[in-house]
C-alpha cells in the first residue's frame, strides 16, 4: 500500500463521503497493515475498527451496525479468512467483504468471490482502489438495509389486513372482478368494494397498479379459483 493521503485543510476532501454510522471491520494479523489501513480508512472519513485475528473478530460478538463490510486477510494463523467468511455465512451474515490476498492466493481469491465476497484486492495495491471498494461495499450495505426495512414496512402493513380483506386481495391477485369476488366468498358487491377501499387505504396504494405493485413485493400469492 501507499502511504495515505490526507484531504488538504480546507478542501472538501473525498467525493461519495460514507454515512456516519458506516462501520469498515479490518481483520489482519499484521500490525503494520493494519495501522496502515486504519490511518488510511481514518483519512478518508470512515470509521474503522480493527481486529488481529478472525476468532478476536468473533468473540467480540456479531456486529450491530447497519450498515458495515468487512476487510479480511485470507491467510492468517488460526482460524483462517476463508473459515470466517464460512462462519459468517454459517450464521447468516450479509456483511460485504473484501479479501485481501497475496500474489499466490488468487485461485483462492476465486473461491471467496463463490462463496458470495464482494471483491478482492491483491497486493500491492493502491489506496484509491481500496477506498473505491469500500465505498462500493458500504453502498451495497446501506441499500440491502433500504431493501430489508422495506420488506418489514410491507409485511407490516400486509398484517393489519383482516382475514377477509387478505382473501379479497388474493383474488385481486388472481385477476378476479367485483362481482366473482363476491360470488367466490358469499359477499355482496357492496360488501367487496368496501373490502377493495380498505384494503387501498391500509396498503398506502393510490391505484390498482401500485397495489398489484405491493402485493407482488410482499409475495401475496393469487388464490387458484376455478374460471366461470
């Protein structure tokens, strides 16, 4: 690596700055590398936490940061950067991580990248391809979170639906008229669109094609029901 450059006194520093709550986990059981990645990741504008070994990585408990990604050495004593990404895979993390390798592991770099690693770097390599990397993975990160809250809001609203508004929906779903609606659960018509307005108001939907829109996001399934 080359030596960090410092944003100048006055200047706006880095484009695309990380989000504040941003977290890069380095893993590494070379001190020099380290420090170096730390002063580099610091100058930067990202906060950084280090770790010399994958098992001090794990003992200091799964991370709680939204959003974060995770730099890791492949070759280490102990327990290896290619164990610990299985463990983390293990335990259902989707941290991004970038694998950090020497000249001789790229067929083991491969692998990694398989197994679902974001990248690699192989060294030498230079501080913007780094930071480059980073600021890819943290974006990765924010916009799986973006993803993730999105799919708990729908499943939330999905929930205050009633038994019947649900089985109304579902035959929405299936492309079902008012009128076979109503002869499908023994409802009148009224009764249907009345079920259709609440179902528009409790989903947030401002037209039929943004409710269809919803329900195929929240994977409500169409109800098979037999042609007239």
């Amino acid at each position: 690596m080359t030596p960090p450059v410092h944003p100048s006194p006055g200047t706006d520093g880095p484009t695309a700055a990380p989000a504040h709550d941003a977290v890069v986990y380095v893993v590494d059981d070379d001190e020099a590398v380290r420090d170096s990645m730390r002063w580099l990741l610091d100058a930067n504008g990202f906060q950084v936490r280090c770790f010399e070994s994958a098992e001090a990585f794990l003992s200091a408990g799964p991370p709680q940061d939204p959003v974060a990604c995770l730099l890791l050495d492949v070759r280490m004593p102990g327990l290896s950067g290619l164990a610990l990404q299985d463990e983390l895979l293990r335990r259902g993390s989707a941290m991004p991580t970038i694998f950090i390798t020497g000249h001789g592991d790229v067929p083991m770099a491969v692998e990694t990248m398989k197994k679902g690693a974001a990248d690699f770097l192989q060294k030498p390599f230079s501080d913007e391809r780094l930071c480059a990397l980073v600021r890819e993975c943290l974006e990765r990160s924010a916009s799986a979170l973006r993803e993730t809250n999105g799919a708990r809001e729908l499943e939330a609203r999905i929930e205050r639906l009633t038994t019947r508004e649900r089985q109304v929906l579902e035959r929405i779903v299936a492309g079902r008229l008012n009128k076979q609606i109503a002869d499908d659960l023994g409802i009148s018509i009224k009764t249907v669109e009345a079920h259709r307005a609440n179902i528009m108001e409790k989903l947030s939907a401002r037209s039929m094609a943004e409710l269809m829109k919803i329900a195929i996001r929240a994977r409500v399934g169409a109800v098979p029901v037999q042609q007239d």
